[in-house]
C-alpha cells in the first residue's frame, strides 16, 4: 500500500478547522452566555460539542478513500 497525501493534508486540516472552531466559539459564544446559570450553559456547550463531529464521518471517509461517499 502505497501513502496518500489526504491522510496528512487531512489531519492538518481537521486541526486547523478544529482549533478555528474552538477559537470562534470561546470569542462569540461564551461571553455571550457567561452571565447565564450554570444549568443554562450546559445545553449550549453539549450542543456546540457534538456539532462539530456532523462533518466528521465524511471527511474521515475522503482521507481514506478520496471521495465522500
């Protein structure tokens, strides 16, 4: 078997988008809901925490194979 350049390029990418998205969300979001009760921030950060795995599987399935499918 013989590598790919995906496999790299991918994880770099994939870190590079997971640290924007980290960056977005710790200067948009949680100013704005700091003030909220603890029990009200919950939802939002389990929301924010599992979105970002939705484009996930297809990615990973690129890296592999180099299409989405």
């Amino acid at each position: 078997m013989k590598p790919t350049w995906r496999k790299p390029v991918g994880i770099l990418a994939l870190l590079g988008a997971l640290l924007a998205y980290a960056v977005i969300i710790a200067n948009v979001v949680a100013p704005s809901i700091a003030g909220w009760p603890v029990l009200g921030q919950l939802p939002v950060y389990v929301v924010l925490g599992t979105i970002w795995l939705l484009p996930l599987r297809p990615f990973l399935i690129w890296m592999e194979n180099g299409t989405a499918r």
